[in-house]
C-alpha cells in the first residue's frame, strides 16, 4: 500500500477542505478501485487507485471509499486480512493512515451504516466491478462514463479543483518530468539499426523501473508513427527509419508525464526527414508560444495548423492561402488530431468525465474531421498542465480516402509529397505549465531540435552497431 508522505498531508487537507466548501451539505462518495486479474484472480495488474480517490487521500489502497457525510471527510478501509503479511508484508494500521492523510479511518463495515437513509453523490471509477459496489452501497445505478443528476454538482467541483494545479501537484509534475527525460535521453542512445522496437522501449522503461517509477501509459514506440496509437514492437529498426517514442513516467503520487520524441534510427535524419521535422517543430514552438493566461486552447490548436499550412506551402506539398488550407480542412489531412489535452493525475486529465471536464460550459466538439478530436477547450488558466503535441502523419488510410481527400481538390501536390516517403510520422510532445505571465515547459530538457537530437545519438555514449 502506497502511502502518502508527511509532506503531502497538508495539501491533502486542504483540497478535501476545498471540496466539502463547495459541496456545502450534501454527501458524497469517492472509491479507491480495485484490483484487476490479467487472466485469473491472482494474477493482477499492478494496482493504481483513481485518481478521484488519489487527489483527496494520496492513497493507493485497494476497496477504499472516502465519504463526505456533509460535516467532514472519513476514510472506510478493508480490515487487513490474516494472510496479508504473508503474502503482501507489513500493512500500515489505520492509525498511521489517518496520520498520514490527516483523515479519520474507519473499517469498510460500518460504510453501509452511514450511508443509510442518505442520498449521496458519487464519481463512477473507470472499472465496472467498483462501480457495481458503489450502485449496490448506495441503492441506484452507477455506472463508467454516466453520471446521474445527483452526481453532478460533486464532478463540476472536482473538476473545478482538479484544473489547476496546487504547488503539490506541480511538484509531483515536475518529478514526472524527470525521469521521464531520463528515458528519452535513454531510448535516442539505444537506437540503432538491426534492433527491434521493443529494445528501444526496454531502455527507456529500464530508467522507470531502477527507480520504482511506473509508465504513466502504454508506451509507444513505433518506426510506424502513421499509426497514432501503435503498441506493437516487433517491428526491426532500419536505416531511412524514423522513431517515434510517446513515453512518459509516473510521479510517486500519480501524476503523468507524458513525451513524445521523434528521431531517425541512423542518428542522421534525411534532408526530406530534416524538412518535415522542422515544420513539425515551428508548429510545436507556435502552438507553445500561444499558451498564456486567457488564451483559448482551440486557437493553440490553430496555431499548429496555420503553421503546418505555411511550412507545406514553402516545401511545395500544398499550395495556396494558408488560411484556406486550415479552414477547408486540408492540414488536418495531415494532423488528424488534437494538439494536446490536459495533464495532471490522469495522462488525458479527468477525461473519465468527458468533455464536461475538456470543454467549457457552452463549447462543444467540432464536427469536422480532425477538429473533432481536439480535446480540449477551455480559456486557459494559471496552474493548468496540457501538453502540445502536433504531428505530421502521412497515413494511407487518409491519404487514399477519395471523400476525405476531395477537401484538397488540386492544392496537394502528390508528386512532390512522393518525395518525403521516407517520412511516416513525426510528433513532437511537450508538457507545459500555464504561468500568471506565460508558460513554463516541464520537460525542455529533452532535446528536441533537430541537431541536438544527432548530437545525443552520435555521442560516444550511444553503442556502436551490432553491439
């Protein structure tokens, strides 16, 4: 069981303090999770508790429910079992725990006595099975990705809290950032023709694991970066090759970092790489210059496509207005989807509730393709965590569609598109602080510009081939 430090106890007071103020009087109910079985009840996935339960309790407990009653906040834990110091070690007693959270602990039997005869909010977990113990606690209908009108007010305040960042949670953001810088540097020195995916990943995720860190997701690490979210590593490096790693590690608390990087498995990208990464960069370097207090994320988002219109143009693969090009929908030929989300305790945060928690009050989904899949929309505040991550994919799925591609009528030049066939996909992935006069990048110790990627990858700490 992953209890939170001594350190972390006030932050954790103050948001259920921060919580029970706007709830006022009306109860609520946060589990934990439980479990899940890879393929039979014993063997399970490492356990994480949501992040719900986490932000509150910074406890990472199988079974537990915190309950608000309308006065204050206890925490309803399983009694520890006669086997589990066999088979789990020592686990802490509710004294510590309540030490260490600053909250009341109580044994998980006495929860359906408190809650009788009360009409209590509640936050669906991701998993089905919890959600069914909590609709069987409470007498109604839970279930993931649904909430009831009771419900409601308890997910507009987490989310209200949960949007900008703490100084413990940017802490925790930080050390995310980290080790995940590690990895990066890791993964370019470990690249090298001959290889498999799947060797690259295991030096990158061998800098988690030597410091107890978890993955904050599915790695991927792909030379198929067409395919957005490939998890398949079988794939044998190969000169003209180019890598695309989306990783990121996890905090001691759970919050996610979350990189990408895109570099050529020679160490040496092509001209034509080189062309098209720079335009994948000014567009990451415009999207980031645009987030500042009170911007609106989806002109982030058109920031990144005005400038893959304008580098295009230049290169001779599109041609006319770059305006036209965003507005008739040809880039998101190219950049299929959103520039980034927000981060925090989740990779995509607080995306179990939906768009309620992406976009604001008013603003929904744009239909068109590509837009659509922004997921993000707000007016951008101190303390928030997104990340900007623009792509340039040439995906044959899109690029064969004749529906898709009649957007482009003669303005794409397949000849001169035929030319960079070396280029798959590149994505370029930072995570960024909103600041009170700017942004901070959490993770600019990851090299990104194109000459100092080969400078990490022909340095003499890189193995030499077939070694």
């Amino acid at each position: 069981m992953l209890l939170p430090s001594v350190s972390e106890r006030s932050a954790l007071t103050r948001r259920r303090e921060q919580l029970a103020k706007a709830l006022g009087s009306a109860a609520a109910l946060l589990a934990s999770s439980r479990p899940r079985p890879r393929n039979y009840a014993a063997d399970q996935f490492p356990f994480r508790a949501s992040s719900h339960f986490l932000y509150l309790f910074g406890l990472a407990t199988p079974d537990g429910v915190g309950l608000y009653d309308g006065q204050g906040w206890t925490l309803y834990l399983p009694e520890p079992g006669p086997d589990d110091a066999l088979w789990d070690g020592a686990v802490p007693g509710f004294a510590e725990i309540a030490e260490r959270t600053g909250c009341t602990v109580r044994s998980r039997a006495e929860l359906p006595a408190a809650l009788k005869g009360r009409d209590v909010a509640a936050l669906p977990t991701p998993d089905l099975e919890t959600c069914l113990d909590v609709a069987a606690l409470l007498g109604r209908e839970v279930r993931p990705g649904h909430l009831a009108a009771v419900d409601v007010p308890l997910a507009d305040a987490m989310i209200a809290l949960r949007l900008r960042h703490d100084d413990a949670a940017q802490a925790q953001l930080r050390q995310a950032a980290e080790v995940t810088v590690l990895a990066h540097m890791a993964g370019m020195r470990a690249t090298r023709p001959g290889i498999l995916e799947a060797a690259v990943r295991a030096a990158m995720e061998a800098e988690f694991v030597s410091r107890d860190v978890r993955p904050a997701y599915q790695p991927i690490v792909t030379v198929h970066g067409e395919v957005l979210h490939n998890l398949r590593y079988d794939h044998t490096l190969r000169e003209g090759d180019l890598l695309l790693a989306d990783v990121g590690g996890e905090s001691p608390a759970g919050f996610a970092c979350d990189v990408t990087r895109t570099w050529p498995v020679t160490g040496r990208f092509s001209t034509t790489q080189r062309e098209l990464y720079d335009v994948v960069l000014r567009m990451q370097k415009a999207s980031i210059d645009a987030v500042q207090p009170g911007t609106r994320y989806r002109d982030v988002h058109l920031a990144a496509h005005r400038e893959m219109a304008r580098g295009l143009v230049a290169l001779g693969i599109l041609r006319g207005d770059p305006e036209e090009l965003v507005v008739d929908g040809v880039t998101a030929l190219f950049f299929p989807h959103g520039v980034g989300h927000l981060l925090g305790l989740d990779v995509h945060d607080m995306e179990d509730l939906g768009d309620r928690a992406g976009y604001a009050p008013g603003r929904t989904r744009s239909p068109e393709f590509g837009h659509r899949s922004l997921r993000l929309d707000r007016d951008l505040e101190p303390g928030m965590a997104v990340t900007i991550e623009p792509g340039m994919y040439q995906v044959p799925a899109i690029l064969s569609d004749a529906r898709l591609m009649a957007r482009a009528k003669d303005r794409l030049q397949r000849d001169v598109l035929a030319r960079y066939a070396d280029v798959r996909g590149i994505r370029i992935e930072d995570d960024v602080l909103v600041t009170s006069d700017g942004n901070e990048v959490l993770t600019a110790a990851i090299p990104k510009e194109a000459s100092d990627i080969e400078a990490v990858m022909t340095s003499s700490a890189r193995p030499a081939p077939g070694r």
